[in-house]
C-alpha cells in the first residue's frame, strides 16, 4: 500500500459510478453517421468519459469522433512522454448472461457487465490513476495522455486516424489485456471463403455474431425432414453442443448452441457453427450435394480442433501455438460464406499462413474472397518503458516476472514499442467476449493504484 491506494479508496465510489454509466451505453459498432464513424452510442461514450476528465481537470478534446484525448501535463511543460490507451467499444453481449450485460450488476464485490473488463473497467482506473498522481500533488516532469478509442474491437481505425491527426506520446501501454508486461503479439489472419452452395432441403444457414469470438449460436432452416428425424440424430452426436429443434411453417428450424470465447483463446469456447455443421451433414437427406460442400468445410474446421493441423498450418514456437476458428457462415443466393480468425506465432509470417491456406483449399471448390492480416509485434524486452513497468509489478506484488508473448493482438499491435500491461491477473477467467464478464471491484481500484505508480516511476 502506498499513498496512492489510500487516495484511490477514497474514489471508489466515482469510480464505480463512472463505470456504471459507461457500461450502459452499449458502445457496438453502429452505423456511421456525421461525426460519428462508429455509430452513436460510441460516440456517447467518448462524451461521457471527456466530460468525465473534465471535471476532473484534465485538457480534452474529442477527434473527429474517432478518440477521445485527456491530457494531464505539469505547468510550463509541453512534452508528453507516456501515453495510456484504453478503448470503450465493446463486443456484442452474446448469448447466455445471468446479468442484464448493459447493465452493471454489483455482486460479491464484482461488477458484471459487458465491457466492465474489456475495456471500460481499465479505462477508468487510467483515468482515476492520472487523477491520483495529479491530486497527490506529485510535481511530473513530463505529461502524460489518456487515448480513449471506440474501435478497438473492429479494425482500429481510430488508432488509424490517430497516426495522421495527432502525435502518440513515445512510450504507450495498454491495459487492455493482462499483467506482468505483454511485449510480444501473435500475428494475425482472417479470411473469408466462398463456395456454392445450390438450392436443396437445407434452405438456410446463419452462424456467429463477430469475427474474433468462439460463435456461441448458428441456426439453420431444413425442409424435407420431420422435426423428430433431425432430434434423433442430433441426439446421436456427442459433441458438447446444445440443440433446440422445433417446426416452423412446414421447415424445421436448428438452433445450436456452443460458447463464446475469444477467438485467440478458441480452446475455452464451444463452435456452435461447427457444431450446426455436424449436424447438417449426419441428416438423411435426399439430395448430398449441399451436404459435400458442408463436409468440405468440417473437413479443414472440424469440429473441436482449433490448431489449423486440417489446413496444413499446425505450428509452434517458444510464443505459443498457432490458433484458427471458423468465427462467421452465412448462405445467400446460391453460395456459402464463412469467415475464420487465426493466431500465429512470432516466427511465421502472414503470406506464409495464407499460403498454407490457400493449399489447403485447392480443387475444393472452396475459394478464398476476403483476406487481411498483421504481422506479429515484439516490443525489446529492456525497453526503458518494460523495465519500468515491470519493477512498479514486482514492487506490488511481490513476484518476479518477465514479459510475455499472447495470442490476442492489444491494441499496441501497430504501434512501434508500445505494450500491453494489464489489467487481467492470471488465474482469473473475466468472461471477456463471453457472457457474464466481469471486474472485481478490489481490482478496479488496485489497477488505479499500479497504473499511478507506474506514472510516476515514467513521467515524474
Ligand atoms: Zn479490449
């Protein structure tokens, strides 16, 4: 403990307050409209938290509707040389919540919620932590920026735009993802694939919500079967997918249902799509054409395996094991599409994985449509930023670390020398993309303490 706790006690109640109203903005991507590039409610949220500085007592600005900026810089000093960046877009809420995901429910001293870890938690104890160094009266030497963007869950375009209209501080962290110091990124690929699929008994299949989650629900529209045929033979799969059959207007409709999981950590989740898939191909149709082409994709997606061994892509290095999920399917007029996220190793790059790819596919009939990827990022591990970092973790909690390499790219991934510290623990499932995420309220407030500290070890 140290002055700065005893101050961020002090606060909790704001910051929980702050959190509260954050969260219930659902802050999705939605249509972009003038001023707003990502839809209204993010934009709501970036007038939340400015407001919020303000009162505080930070400069703010809000760029364009991209980011928002809360500046804290020593008087007669105009060099900023740490950058914090949080971002307050969230995923989808998802299916299977005990809570009410937009709103922030207190219980057992954590606050459940979408977003309350991922990122808007974080976010606030950043704000808070500015807040404490200023409010102790601790004389900075140099300034330090809080970024709040809104897309880091779709593409960063806001880090995008911040690279032409502002400067980013030299130094930047991220407590967008988990302690001790995340120096080195997996890269990463998505692709989207095409095939034809004509017409037959499987009218319709839809499946996932977004690209870098685990789909925890797919449905698909049959005719030609009676519901108790297609129960039957879901009953026979033993798969950890959960299935709700029902008639609908002389079809029958397939309902599946798996978990959601971020997709860089794809082995905590159940596919639903891959488990609609299994399904589709083990009913007794009449006509196998469509069910070859669905049997085509289980072939390199099958259900379960996330370590891209059926696509010829199996691979491992002292950062990890390439990982790959089928995120995304959807049939319209006479095609199938579906889209898929991959994590790879340090050691490999994005033209080799799409080259795998895209051998893994030949003569299937399956085509590659859509395709973006990044190049793994890796931060020096005695970078001035890392080592002080690291020394505020190990002062707090008393364990010895050392960097770490994951598979989720941070928000850092393209900006050179940034890193991620923070502000999961190990050992703690946050639900983050799933249901029932949620942040313990005694860490809320212990990352504002660590984030200070970490400030001034920086800046002061
Ligand atoms: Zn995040």
């Amino acid at each position: 403990m140290n002055e700065f706790d005893d101050f961020i006690q002090t606060q909790k109640d704001e910051m929980t307050a702050l959190l509260k109203d954050l969260v219930e903005i659902p802050s999705v991507m939605g249509e972009t409209s003038d001023g707003e590039p990502f839809g209204k409610d993010c934009f709501a949220a970036l007038e939340l938290i400015t407001d919020a500085a303000e009162k505080l007592g930070f400069r703010t600005f809000i760029r364009d509707g991209y980011y928002a900026v809360a500046d804290c810089v020593p008087e007669g000093c105009d060099d900023i040389k740490l950058g914090i960046l949080c971002h307050l877009d969230v995923v989808p809420a998802g299916d299977g919540w005990s809570y009410e995901p937009f709103k922030c429910t207190e219980k057992d001293g954590k606050l459940y919620g979408r977003g309350t870890m991922d990122d808007k938690g974080p976010a606030v104890s950043a704000l808070y932590a500015v807040y404490a160094v200023k409010q102790n009266a601790v004389r900075l030497k140099h300034g330090v920026r809080l970024i709040f963007g809104t897309n880091e869950e779709n593409g960063s375009a806001d880090l995008e735009y911040y690279s032409t209209h502002d400067t980013m501080p030299p130094l930047v962290f991220t407590p967008d993802a988990e302690y001790p110091v995340i120096n080195g990124e997996k890269g990463m690929v998505r692709t989207t694939y095409t095939s034809d699929f004509p017409k037959g008994e499987i009218v319709s299949i839809h499946g996932g919500q977004v690209i870098n989650a685990v789909p925890s629900a797919a449905c698909a529209v049959i005719k030609g079967l009676s519901k108790e045929a297609v129960i039957g033979c879901s009953e026979k799969l033993d798969n950890s997918c959960l299935y709700a059959i029902d008639e609908d207007n002389g079809t029958v409709k397939i309902e599946c249902h798996g978990k959601s999981a971020h997709a860089s950590l794809p082995d905590s989740g159940i596919n639903a799509i891959t488990g609609l898939l299994e399904l589709l191909c083990s009913l007794p149709l009449d006509d196998f054409t469509q069910q070859e082409v669905l049997k085509k994709i289980l072939r390199i997606y099958p259900h379960g395996k996330t370590n891209g061994e059926a696509l010829g892509a199996k691979m491992q290095d002292s950062h990890g094991a390439l990982t790959s999920v089928l995120s995304l399917i959807h049939t319209e007029n006479g095609k199938i599409v579906f889209s898929t996220d991959t994590r790879f190793p340090l050691s490999s790059t994005k033209e080799e994985i799409f080259d795998k790819f895209s051998r893994a596919i030949m003569d299937s009939g399956i085509e590659i449509t859509g395709y973006i990827g990044s190049q793994p990022h890796y931060t020096d591990e005695n970078s001035e930023l890392i080592k002080a970092l690291l020394s505020v973790y190990e002062l707090r909690t008393g364990k010895k670390s050392r960097p770490i390499t994951i598979g989720g790219g941070t928000y850092v991934h393209e900006i050179d020398g940034g890193v991620a510290f923070g502000a999961e623990r190990s050992g703690t499932d946050y639900h983050i993309h799933g249901a029932d995420e949620f942040i313990p309220i005694d860490e809320l407030l212990d990352n504002a303490a660590m984030f200070a500290q970490a400030i001034l070890e920086i800046c002061g």
